[in-house]
C-alpha cells in the first residue's frame, strides 16, 4: 500500500515522522524536489508494463547484491 502525505512544512514533518517512528512502522520518505524527466516516465511505465505482461521478472535485493559482490571483490 502506498499513502503519499503532502506536507506544508518541516514542523509537520517533523510531528509525522515522529508519530510513524512511535509505532514502529516501515516507511520510506523522499525529497520533495524529485521530478522525473519525460522519457524517464515513459521508461518507467515501459518497464512496469513488461513486468505486468510477464516479460520480464523482479529479483530479490539480497540476490543482485551477491552478484555484484561476486563482480567487485
């Protein structure tokens, strides 16, 4: 599930991230200022599209890391 929470001001993120951490909850926060590119958008929806249709398939994190741990020791 993703809830996006568009906030006016620090203080409100500030009061927001400590409630999430008073409950122990997972989250992830990104700048505000991150603008995608038009074909940056058209490659993303590319992407999930293939991935959909099954033409393509996820791998776990912990997977590609070990590879590329393989490749740069």
């Amino acid at each position: 599930m993703t809830v996006v929470v568009n906030l006016r001001n620090e203080e409100e993120e500030k009061v927001l991230l400590a409630f999430l951490n008073s409950l122990q909850y997972d989250y992830q926060s990104t700048p505000g200022d991150i603008t995608l590119t038009t074909e940056q958008e058209k490659e993303i929806i590319r992407r999930d599209t293939a991935f959909a249709e099954g033409k393509t398939s996820a791998r776990n994190w912990d997977e590609i890391k070990k590879n590329l741990e393989n490749v740069y020791r």
